[in-house]
C-alpha cells in the first residue's frame, strides 16, 4: 500500500467543473464557525393568513382548536393563546408542503394496515384543505348549521364521532386522521416555543409548570420532589 | 457521465460514530482518508448552540436533525404472502441528517452488551440444550468474537466519548453501586455517573426493596469536563433535557463532532465530501476485490472515488442497500437458507409501563438523553430460563429525560380525557407526576427475516429501497410479556397511583409503531462465510479490500442500546487494517 500524506484534491476529471464539487468538499473545519444564518429559527410571521385564508376555514378551526382547548380557569383557549395564526404558519412552510414524506406512488391497498398507521401521499395542507370543507359540509348536512355556529355539545358530539371513527365526513377524508392531525396540531401550538406564534405569553407552559427554553438545571437537580417553581422563558429574546 | 476522483488509501462511506472512529485511526497511522457522506456539515457551534437548540418544535416533533423519508425509507411488509408499502412518514429510523450521522442527535446511553450476547446460539445450547436454541424459527449463530476479545475497544472507545458510570465488575471484582451482571472491565469508567433525579430514586428505593439491583445508567452525556485521549475536551452536561432528538449546545453530549473531529478534520490525509450519496460499491473484474465506490453530489452529477479500501459505515439499512445495490455477495434467500446479505435482521423488543403518582414532583423537564437507573437481573441470561418459554430479557429502566411538553401531553392516566378542559386538568396534575418503565429487550432473528430491493419503489436517484420483511420472532414476544409484567410490579411498589403497562410486541411489527431506533443485522459477522457475510474483523468474505460497520454485523440484538458496540467493533477493524491488512492485503484471519 502506497502512502500518501496528501491528497491532491480538486483535480477533479470531467466534464463538470471542478468548483463544484470542491463546494462540498472539506480538508479542514469551515473557516465561518458562526452560527448558520439559515439556521435562525424565523419567527411566524403574523399578519394576513397565508393558507388559511378563507374566512369559514378559519372560522371552522378555531372552533374545533377551542373545543380542544377551552379558554378556563387554567389558562387561555387555543385560539386566545395563538394556535389558529401557529398553524396558519405551520401550513405554509415545509410542515405544511409534506416535504419531509415520501410521497411516491402507488398508494397500496392495505398500506395503512400493514403499517399500523395511516400514510399520505397528501400534504398536511392539502388534507387540511379537504378536512375542514368535508366538516363544514358535514354540519351543514346534519345541523343544517356551520360547524363554528353549533353549540358546543353538538361540535363535540361531531369531534367525538370523528375521533372515535363512527362517522365518516366524506370518501376522500381519513376522518379519524383527520382528527388527531388537528388535535396534534392544537397541542403543538399550545406547548410550542411561542417563537411559533402560539403559546402566547408561555400560557401552555404555565398551566403544566413546565419552564420552557432553560438550558441549565445544574443548580435545581439535587433538589429531587420539590417544587421548584419556575418560571418559564423563552426562545423569543425579551423586547 | 462520471467524473473520477484520484484514487485515495481508504474511502469511508458515512461520517458518524462508525465512519469516524475508523478515519480517527486510519489517518493516525498514516494512510489517506476521504469520507463522503449524504448529508450536509452539522456542527454545534453553527447549528445547535443553547439559543436554538431547546426547541422541541422543531427538533422533538419535526425532527430537523433526521434525515426525512423522502430522501431514505424502507419498504416492509411482515411476511413473503404481502406487498410491502414504503414508510412515508417517520418511524423506527431515525436516521442522521448529516455527518456525525445519529451520533450527534442520539440519547446517549452508552453500554457493553454482556458476554453472553455474543454466544446466544452455543450458550444457550450449553445451558438448556439444543431445543431451546433451535424452536424452528430463531436463526440463531455466534459472532466469532467474544466480550473478552472486545473489551479493550470498548474501554478505548468509552475514553474517547468520555462516559460517565461506576463500574460494576472491575476484573471480576464486583463493585457496589455498579452493575453486578456486566461483563468485567479493565478499570472504571472515566467520568463519574450523572446525579440520581426524583424518578431515579423511587426506582432506586423499589428494586432494592424487592431484592433487585439498581445502578446508574452509563451515559454519554458526561457529567464533569474531560478531556479524551485524542485531547478534544467536553464540558458538563447541565441536564437540559433538550437531548434525545436535540444537538448539545455544551459539548457535553458525545459525538463524532464533540469527541473527534476537532483533530480528524485538522489531519492533511483526511477529507470530506458532503453532501454525497454513495450508490454503490465497484468491483473489479476478477470480482475478488472492490476498486473504489460511486457516489451522486448534489447537483445529481455522478462520480467515482477509487480506493485501495473500502469501509461501508453507513448504518445499518444502508449498508446492506448498498452491497445488494452493488451485487456483492449473495443475496438472502428465506427458502433455502442459502445467501448472506440481508440475512439475520433483528430490532429491539420494547415492553414496560407508563405511571402517574399523585402528590409527586419528578420535575421531569430536568434529565439527559439517556439518563436512568436500570436492573439487569432480568437482561440476558441473567436468570433462569429453564422455566420459561424464551430466551434472553430486557434491561428493566426508567428515564430520567421526558419533559417535552408537546409529546408528553398524550401520556395521561387511563381514562383522560384527550381534549376538553378535562384534558386541561389533566395535564396540569400530571405533567410533573408522570414517569415510564421502558424494558429495553433483545431480539433474536428469524430464518423469515429478510433484507433485499423492493421491486416497486425507488429513491430520488432511482436506486431501488430496501425491503425489510420481519414480524418479532415468538421466544421475544413471550419476553416482552414476562418483563412487561415485571415492570409493572415495579411500578406498584414505587408507589404509582395509576400504571398502564405496554407491550409492543404483543401486536405486528409496524416500521411506522416506534418502539424503539436500533435495526441490526443484514451484513452479520460469523465464522462461516455459509452463514455470514462478513468475518469477525468485518470484512467482507466477498471481497477482502471491503470492510462493512455498524449495527448490520450484529447477528442478534442485545438488551441494550447497540452504539458501544458499534464503537468497539469498528476500532478493532481499523486496528487490524493498519496493522495487518495493509501489509497484506488478503483475508485476516
Ligand atoms: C433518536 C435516536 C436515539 C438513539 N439513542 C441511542 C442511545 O441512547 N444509545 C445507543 O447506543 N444508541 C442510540 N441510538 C443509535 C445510534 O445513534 C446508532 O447506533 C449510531 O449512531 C450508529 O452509528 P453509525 O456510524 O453506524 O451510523 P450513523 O450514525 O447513522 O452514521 C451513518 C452516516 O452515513 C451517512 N450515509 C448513510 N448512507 C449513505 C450513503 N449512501 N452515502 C453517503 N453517506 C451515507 C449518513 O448521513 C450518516 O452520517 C439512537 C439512535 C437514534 C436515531
Ligand atoms: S442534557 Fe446534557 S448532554 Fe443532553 S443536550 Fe442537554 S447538556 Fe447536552
């Protein structure tokens, strides 16, 4: 075996031009150890809906967001704490395009059994899109009413049908898919770093005493089954 | 067309704990090094530092440092009568994103199998007779190496990651507060354990009282500052919680990038190209040995880098996809037996029980990735089979790391309501009052289990996935049972008001359900070139220039996370490269 001590790199033969190649290629560290600009986490924009924009849409979701978390005694709704403008963000960014799926065809028959678990080929946002149409129809259909004009007992009565798969809201919907992609969606912005644009004013991580974006506990570790009271902070740097 | 690189001594395929432990000893001793990997540069300092990296939006449910299926999956099914369905979501892989692979996002628990892992098929047979080893479905074989040949690669790789632990059988001295089941270790751990939190004590406190024998689990994330042998420092872990799933922001969790590549990067006869898919393994004409491999940058321009050596250390599936996508060796067939690569895949049979105290403050927010206290009198062959209908066990554990408020919001008492204010209540009670046992089986392989191309669907390059046909072989379903039933027992005497036990295998194998990370086997190590596909120094029994790492050598898997494993074993095939191979390039043997 020949020894080389170095590599002559970048002699790259081809067609391709050498450079790049070299831009992925390393014989040292990066010489810009800062952090990655791209790697800021962005803030949710606030401001106009960028894919829940038709008014019964979102009107249709904060109705089901605060059936699932109720504005009480233990803090705000979810529509109060934010999760209605976190999932709006959510859905126009790559959560909401899918791109993390593998989304190639075919679609098997037996797929979701086979897997335990549901499978999509569908974006979130595509199923969103889908979902809330078929519900409102849906209670429009058997309350001759908006799903956000019931009363609550009747909007539960629909979520807790959905939830326990005994109703269908149309042939295209995986209802009870449906219904954990908002339920998880709900909890995520209500648990969420409020960077996201839910969990306003860290209500979620009061309510459960959870301090939030804390990243030493070298001091309260020992002080094992106390109540260590703290108070929650965030990503977001204070104004 | 392909462009060709020049020729280097060794190419390295995937730069995590595998791929850079080899690099680490090869470029020591000399020879030049190119590493590619798929993904991107990740590093702690531009990617995780403490003011992005507790976010558990983007890490814990996202899952920004994983490489997403549409880039790698699998397709499965559990048995030959069906058309596997590729995994389009998340699921049992998780893999890396980038160099450091899963070492840089992984939890940390960092363990020795035990002496009787690597023997599973002649120890069994010797302590209960053939019939036990041999009920008809476990395929199960000897590794070729035993605990005492790896324990000095296990002791250098638990120096290079720093690990903190007590010992619990130094020579064969047992030792107290340690491990009385581990195999013996040359000396003590080099940092000492992690603090012992709430959920750790009530542990601590019931198994002792029921006669069982609790320690601190060895973890990666290390509990003072230390400085390894390759002279890299680490500082203390500030129990974060913001770790399995999460970079360190301190240099407190090892890793590919926290342990070695501050001096491998700095070494002139090491490169690395990023951002680079390797496809496949060349061979030469005389198809005794390999010339070098192919591999796809980003821009979907193909190239090829020659080597003297080829070390796949690419993970687990990926290693096996790669030698079927390569034609090196002969495929598995379930049928006749016959064929290696692909053979012998396994996983980790999880069983244990969620808990909820009433009037407790586990203040489960502080905790590391792999912290717990563990018992190990129901792992392995630590106790009595005769009696039962399986063999091997689980390590009995409970974590000290699960406060993520958004996972954690599913994990309520039997009977809660999901959603509503009764949710609301719920969660406000028992978020700081929740705690799980996590059994953490063995699994035996089965002569069905296979690894090959799926027919149907491909990657982005077009290179078929890899298939996985698998379902949990009987002995490890019985298993689960029993130490899901201990775990349960364990729970009561902590004193937990409500306990639901669970048990995955007590359903299908789902690659959707996450039981657990750890797919092993596929490319296994043996003695037999008719039953593996490499020999007891990874190489390939193909091809004698080919060394394949990582979990795809295991011929079974063990009651404990694989990395210390994966870590030994991939020191002790770059020894033997440098130290033998190079001046003769033929089969070690
Ligand atoms: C969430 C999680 C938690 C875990 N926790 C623990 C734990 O607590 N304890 C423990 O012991 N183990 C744990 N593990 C397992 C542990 O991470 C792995 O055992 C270990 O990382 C395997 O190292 P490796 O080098 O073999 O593979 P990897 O770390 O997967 O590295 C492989 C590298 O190869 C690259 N690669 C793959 N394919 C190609 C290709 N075709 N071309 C080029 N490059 C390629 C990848 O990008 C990657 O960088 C955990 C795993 C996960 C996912
Ligand atoms: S728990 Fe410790 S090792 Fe894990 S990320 Fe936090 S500081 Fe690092």
């Amino acid at each position: 075996m020949r020894r080389r001590e170095i590599l002559s790199l970048g002699v790259a033969v081809g067609a391709v031009p050498a450079a790049r190649l070299l831009a992925a290629e390393m014989d040292a560290f990066p010489h810009d150890m800062a952090l990655d600009p791209a790697f800021v986490p962005k803030p949710a924009p606030g401001g106009a809906p960028q894919v829940l924009t038709r008014d019964i849409d979102r009107r249709t979701i904060t109705a089901v967001f605060d059936r699932f978390i109720p504005g009480d005694e233990l803090g705000p709704s979810a529509s109060a704490a934010g999760c209605v403008e976190f999932l709006d963000a959510q859905l126009a960014g790559p959560f909401g395009q899918g791109a993390t799926l593998y989304r190639a065809g075919p679609k098997a028959v037996g797929e979701d059994a086979l897997m335990q678990k549901p499978q999509f080929i569908a974006t979130p946002r595509e199923r969103y899109e889908t979902g809330l149409r078929a519900l409102e129809a849906y209670a429009r259909r058997t309350h001759q009413g908006s799903f956000a004009d019931l009363k609550p007992e009747q909007q539960d009565a629909i979520l807790t049908g959905m939830e326990k798969g005994e109703i269908e809201l149309a042939p295209e919907v995986n209802t009870r898919a449906f219904f954990e992609l908002m339920l998880a969606n709900a909890r995520e912005g209500y648990f969420a770093d409020p960077l996201y644009g839910g969990n306003k004013d860290m209500a979620g991580w009061k309510m459960i005493g959870f301090p939030g974006a804390r990243y030493d506990y070298r001091l309260y570790a020992d002080r094992t089954g106390e109540d260590l009271g703290l108070e929650p902070v965030s990503l977001v740097p204070k104004a | 067309m392909v462009s060709k690189r020049p020729k280097a001594d060794v190419v390295v395929v995937g730069l995590g704990w595998s791929g850079s432990l080899m690099a680490e000893e090869l470029t020591r001793a000399g020879l030049n090094v190119v590493a590619i990997d798929r993904g991107p540069w990740i590093d702690t300092s531009t990617h995780t530092p403490p003011a992005v990296d507790p976010d558990e939006l983007r890490w814990g449910q996202r899952k920004e440092f994983l490489s997403p299926p549409r880039d790698n999956t699998v397709t499965f099914r559990n048995h030959a009568g069906q058309t596997a369905a590729p995994l389009r979501d998340y699921g049992i892989f998780e893999l890396g994103r980038g160099v450091g692979g899963a070492g840089f996002h992984w939890a940390g628990m960092a363990w020795r199998f035990s002496p009787w892992d690597f023997e599973v098929r002649s120890r069994t047979i010797e302590r209960y007779g053939r019939r036990k080893a041999e009920d008809g479905e476990m395929q199960l074989q000897d590794w070729g190496v035993t605990y005492d040949t790896l324990e000095p690669f296990y002791d250098q790789w638990e120096r290079i990651a720093g690990i903190s632990g007590k010992a619990g059988n130094i020579k064969g001295q047992i030792q107290p507060g340690g491990n009385p089941f581990e195999g013996p270790r040359a000396r003590d751990y080099p940092t000492p354990k992690l603090k012992t939190l709430r959920i750790m004590e009530l542990f601590n406190k019931a198994t002792t009282d029921m006669g069982l024998h609790p320690f601190t689990i060895p973890c990666a994330n290390i509990s003072e500052p230390y400085t390894n042998p390759l002279g890299v420092s680490m500082g203390a872990c500030t129990y974060c919680g913001f770790c399995l799933a999460y970079g360190c922001g301190n240099f407190s969790k090892s890793s590919p990038q926290a342990c070695i590549f501050p001096v491998l990067v700095r070494r002139p006869n090491f490169k690395v190209i990023t951002r680079s898919c390797v496809t496949k393994v060349n061979k030469s004409s005389d198809g005794k040995t390999v010339t070098g491999v192919t591999f796809i940058d980003e821009n979907g321009h193909e190239w090829e880098q020659p080597a003297d050596i080829v070390c796949l250390t690419a993970f687990q599936v990926d290693n096996v996809r790669i030698l079927l996508n390569s034609g090196v060796g002969k495929t598995y067939d379930p049928k006749s037996g016959e064929g290696t690569i692909g053979r012998n895949f396994s996983f980790q049979t999880v069983s244990g029980t969620d808990m909820w105290f009433e009037d407790e403050h586990i203040n489960p927010f502080i905790g590391t990735g792999g912290l717990g206290s563990q018992i190990d009198d129901y792992n392995g062959d630590n106790f009595d089979h005769s009696k039962l209908d399986f063999i091997g066990g689980a390590g009995i554990l409970t974590l000290a790391r699960d406060g993520a408020p958004i996972a954690k919001a599913a994990a309520l008492p039997e009977g809660s309501p999901r959603w509503g204010s009764g949710f609301k209540k719920a969660y406000a009670k028992y978020y700081r009052n929740y705690g799980t046992i996590f059994n953490q089986g063995c699994s035996m392989p089965t002569r069905s289990a296979t690894l090959d191309l799926d027919p149907t669907y491909r990657d982005k390059f077009g290179v078929p996935l890899l298939r996985l046909t698998y379902d949990y072989a009987q002995s490890d379903r019985n298993m689960a049972k029993f130490t899901m039933d201990r775990a349960v027992e364990i729970a009561r005497a902590m004193g937990a008001a409500h306990v639901t036990g669970f048990n995955f295998a007590d359903k299908a194998f789902s690659t959707a359900v996450i039981a657990s990370d750890h797919v092993i086997g596929g490319a296994v190590m043996g003695d037999d070139p008719a039953t593996s596909a490499v020999n007891p120094w990874l190489q390939s029994w193909d091809a004698h220039n080919l060394f394949v790492v990582g979990a795809s050598a295991f011929p079974n898997n063990a009651g404990y996370n694989p990395t210390g494993t994966v870590g030994a074993l991939a020191i002790r095939t770059a020894q033997a490269i440098h130290q033998t191979y190079v001046r003769n390039p033929a089969r070690l043997a």
